[in-house]
C-alpha cells in the first residue's frame, strides 16, 4: 500500500489539475473527459520526473529538500509520520501540475494542428 499511495494520489490530483487548467483557461479546455485523461497521464509524469529529481539532488523527494525533515507541511500536520505527509505532499504537488501542463500542452497542440 506505501507503494501505491503515491501513485493514486499523482493520478487523482492529475486529473484534479486537468479539470483546474480547463476550468480556469476555458478556451483550452478539452472537455471534462479529456481534462481529466489528460491530467491523468501527466499526473503521472509529473510523479515520475519529481521522483527522479529528488533521487538525483540526493533527497527522497522534493518537499523534504525544500522543507526539511521536520519543519513545514510535514511539522504542521502530527497525526501522519514526516515521510509518509511529505510523500504524500510532494504527489499531490507533482500530480497537479503536470496534470495541467499536459492537459495545457495537448490542448495548444490541438489547436495548433486544427489551423493547419
């Protein structure tokens, strides 16, 4: 389950940020269906780039570079270890934005090849 966590939540705030992009630059947007498939995928990127990212800066993953072992988010919240807020944290993070920039990407893309 430690294992899969971090995956499902770079695949929920994925769509999540898809959804978020759409909604916010209405004339990108791809529909809901395709926001959400779009953020998917990227969600997942996104997790797979910050955790070769942090593994390479030498960290577990980037939160804990950024804030630290104890201070910040993974401080702030007691009921939950460090490690476990701070993974948590950092999918989210991650899933979010590249779920928007791939659902962004696709859509300029999108138009760009419909003016040809």
């Amino acid at each position: 389950m430690e294992t899969l966590l971090p995956i499902l939540t770079q695949l929920i705030s994925g769509a999540a940020g898809g959804n978020a992009a759409g909604a916010a630059i209405k004339d990108k947007s791809l529909g809901t269906a395709g926001n959400s498939i779009a953020g998917l995928i990227g969600g997942g990127i996104g997790g797979v780039l910050l955790n070769n990212f942090g593994n390479m800066a030498g960290g577990s993953d980037l939160l804990s570079m950024i804030t630290g072992n104890t201070g910040g988010l993974a401080g702030a919240i007691g009921s939950l270890s460090s490690s476990t807020t701070s993974v948590l944290a950092s999918s989210a993070g991650a899933g979010g934005v590249g779920g928007a920039v791939l659902m962004l990407v696709i859509a300029i893309a999108k138009q760009y090849l419909a003016k040809r």
